[in-house]
C-alpha cells in the first residue's frame, strides 16, 4: 500500500508541474514576442504595444491555466500529506 501512495505523489507531482509549465511557457514566449513586436513598430504606435504587452497577462487562456496549476499544485500536496501519513503514523514526530 505504500508504494502505491508513492507512486501516486510521483504522478501528482507531475499533474502539478505540467500546467506550471504551460503557463509558464504561454506567459513568457507570448509576453516576450509581444514585447519584441512593440520593439519594432514606429515610435507613435510603441504606446499601444506596451499596453498590450501589459494586459497580455490577464487574458483569460493565462488565468484558466494560473487556476489549473494552482489547483494541480493543492493536489499534489495533499496526496504528499498522505504518502506521508501512511509511511510514518501519528506520533511519529513526538516519539524520542
């Protein structure tokens, strides 16, 4: 049984760091070609480049995935908890 609680952390790790990375990937790459792009319009349209390079990071596709990774995160530290619970039962931080 504990080895599949292990396991089981393993795969919740990784439901965790895939979303992070997604949101990592979609929000960098886009803000920096976006900020790239607004490097190279004329002068007068530079204003308008900047603040689409300031509201990219609210766009609704960044939130949903902000959310997912935080709640792939909460699972994947819950399941740890448990993993934890299983291999060392209560008491086991008192005990001398």
């Amino acid at each position: 049984m504990g080895r599949s609680l292990l396991d089981a952390h393993a795969g919740s790790n990784l439901a965790g760091a895939c979303p992070y990375a997604a949101w990592e990937f979609v929000l960098g790459v886009g803000t920096g070609i976006l900020a790239e792009e607004s490097n190279a319009l004329p002068t007068a349209q530079q204003a308008v480049g900047a603040a689409l390079v300031d509201s990219y990071g609210e766009h609704g596709l960044i939130d949903v995935l902000a959310q997912v990774d935080s709640v792939g995160w909460a699972v994947a530290m819950i399941v740890a908890a448990v993993a934890l619970r299983h291999t060392h039962p209560p008491g086991w931080a008192a005990s001398s």
